[in-house]
C-alpha cells in the first residue's frame, strides 16, 4: 500500500506540476518538426541500451520463481525465507538507485557509448566467477 501511495504521489506531482512549452514554429514556416526517432542523430548506443535493458529485466526476473527455493536451503529460519528472498530481489534495484546518478554523470563527461561499452564489459568479466560456483 505504501508502495501504491508513493507511485499515485509522484503521478499527480508530475501530472499537475510538470508544464511542457513546446517552442513555437517560426512564422512563415509549414515545415513539420521533426520528432521521436527522427531527431535521434546516432541510434546505435539507444538501441544497445534498449537491448541492453531487456536483457537485464530479463536475467533478473528470470530467477524470481526460484529464489524462494535457493534461499530456503540456506537459511535457517523457515519463516524468514520471503523476507529475505524479497531482499536478495531487490539488491539488484539498490544497485540501480546508487549508480544511476555517477553513471549518468561520467556518460556526460565520456560519452554514452563509451558507458555502454564499459559498462557491458565488466558485467562480462564479474560474471566470469559465477561459472566457478557450485
């Protein structure tokens, strides 16, 4: 409920507070504006991140009907088993929060591409040790 209260909240901040201009046309001109896609000058970082992001949403959500069981046979307090599940599935959200905002900061000053990139090889390389797990 609590959850449902804060995202009905940030709706109505951003339905009644948020104001879009949209600039004018220049007087005299009938040309149509381009917009969406169109105006995107290099796709390919876009299209790496969309792809890049499903992945993910993907990988994540694909253990979800199983984390249950992994963490049931290692904790001790059967009754505890949901809550730390819930826990185990949301760290990957905490990560998010926290490396939003340098990410974002370091793609304006290096490029976004150059993120992607970076990014996409040391998932590569952390993922490497899982493969050694038993």
């Amino acid at each position: 409920l609590l959850s449902g209260a804060v995202i009905f909240l940030a709706f109505l901040a951003t339905t009644f507070l948020i104001k879009e201009n949209p600039p004018a046309p220049k007087p005299g001109s009938m040309a149509k504006t381009q917009s969406g896609w169109s105006q995107i000058p290099d796709k390919r970082p876009i299209i790496a991140m969309l792809a890049t992001g499903m992945l993910l949403a993907f990988a994540n959500m694909s253990i979800e009907p199983i984390i249950t069981v992994y963490v049931q046979q290692l904790i001790e307090d059967q009754g505890k088993v949901t809550m730390v599940a819930g826990v185990v599935m949301s760290a990957a959200a905490l990560g998010t929060i926290l490396s939003s905002s340098w990410l974002g900061k370091l793609a304006d000053r290096v490029g976004h591409w150059n993120v992607v990139v970076g990014a996409l090889a040391a998932s590569a390389l952390l993922l490497i040790p899982q493969a050694f797990v038993t």
